[in-house]
C-alpha cells in the first residue's frame, strides 16, 4: 500500500532517511517524534505536497511523483488532513464536507443523491450531524479537526494521512475519534497514518507505531511505553 525504498525526506537538506518499508491496508499507524522530528515534513512528502529529495515512494503502486503531477489521480488515492484548518466564509459543515466527493462528481461538479447520502453518514459516524448547516468559520477547534475528518473519510481513497488530529480534542472525543478510525480501516481495508503525541491511546489500541528519531523510522509493536520512549529519545 505505501512502499518506501530508500527515501530520502526533506526541503532542502535530508532530514529523514527510510531504507525499506512497507506499511499494509487495513491498519491504523502512529508517527511518533519529538517536536521538530519531522513529522509534519514526513507527511507532506507522503501526500505528495513535496517533492522527494532522493529514492522511491509507492502509494497504492504510484510513484510519488507522478502523483504529484496528476492532482486528479492524487485526489482518488491520498486523503491529507492537516494540523490546523481555519475555516471558509459563509461555507456550511455539510457543503465542505462534501467537497471530499468532487474528485467522483460529474463535470459540473454537482454531488448525486449517493454523494449526499455518503456524507450524511459519516456525519453520523463522527457525530457531528448536529453541525450540518453552521458555518465552518464558527466552529471551535476541535469540531474543525472532526470536520477535516469527515471530508476526508467521504473522499474514499486508499490512504489516509493525518497530521495530529487528536491535537485540539478532549480525552473522550480523541478515543471515539481513535475508535472510529480503527473501524474504518479495518472495514474498508484502508491504510491510514498519523502523527500523534498521545503515546498512552496509541499503546493502549495497540496501534503499530512509527517512531520517527534520528533521521530514520523505527517501526515498533508491542512494546511498553518506556521502551518506546527509550528509542524516540536515545535517537533523538
């Protein structure tokens, strides 16, 4: 599903190096790192917003860079949910919601009754159907990043890439959100990855983690949370 082959991340120097990896359908990841790790940097070259400094990187069999030439095969294969999201003017939930569908609407880009019904349903999902007509620019941080979600889980595409979407969330909303995501992936045999500092519910979900120090990615499972720290730290 996403294939990394001596890949060398960055803007204008190195600041991460991954020699072999691959990450497979169906799972939930966590990129774990210090601040300033890369972590951010990582995830934009993954959705193609950066171009590679050296190496390969397969998304569902793509190379990187020709989706980063082909927005509209990019828009069908990668979902890419950013930290911070400020909002559009006059712009109701349901509407920015629903432009996670025009990469499948018709030529005049108008949603069909399955279009609408799809985001009515992750509306219900994510349970923030009560937000359907509030302007996006009114709504607080944290149904912001519920919003960023739910336009990305109607997008439908293989990947999904999320940078700390827990981050503006209280303790129950990061556990549903963590939830529905596990769902979701395991469902639709997606293969989703996020940045998280929330190392106690990526442990406690036993998520596969992707510990990002040192300029390399260290691929944990099952091990405690000293361990883990040990690593992010000793390579840091």
């Amino acid at each position: 599903m996403i294939h990394f082959k001596q890949t060398q991340i960055g803007y204008l120097q190195t600041i991460c190096t991954i020699n072999e990896l691959k990450l497979e359908a169906g799972k939930v990841y966590a990129l774990l790192g210090l601040n300033g790790a890369g972590k951010s940097t990582l995830l934009k070259s993954m959705a193609a917003q950066l171009p590679l400094l050296g190496g390969e990187l397969l998304l569902n069999e793509y190379p990187v860079a020709q989706l980063r030439k082909d927005a509209a095969l990019r828009a069908r294969q990668i979902s890419f949910v950013a930290s911070h999201f400020d909002g559009v003017e006059h712009l109701q939930v349901q509407d920015y919601i629903g432009l996670g569908r025009l990469p499948y609407a018709n030529s005049f880009g108008r949603l069909s009754r399955l279009d609408e019904q799809e985001v009515r349903q992750v509306m219900e999902l994510l349970n923030i159907q009560h937000l359907a007509h509030k302007e996006t620019r009114a709504l607080s941080d944290g149904e912001r990043q519920m919003v960023s979600l739910a336009r990305a889980f109607v997008q439908d595409t293989p990947i999904l890439l999320l940078d700390e979407p827990a981050s503006y969330l209280d303790f129950l909303n990061r556990e549903n959100l963590l939830l529905s995501l596990l769902s979701w992936a395991k469902q639709s045999n997606k293969c989703v990855v996020l940045s998280s500092h929330d190392i106690d519910l990526c442990l406690e979900h036993q998520l596969p983690i992707l510990a990002l120090a040192g300029g390399q990615i260290h691929q944990l499972l099952d091990l405690p949370k000293k361990e883990v720290l040990s690593i992010l730290l000793k390579w840091s």
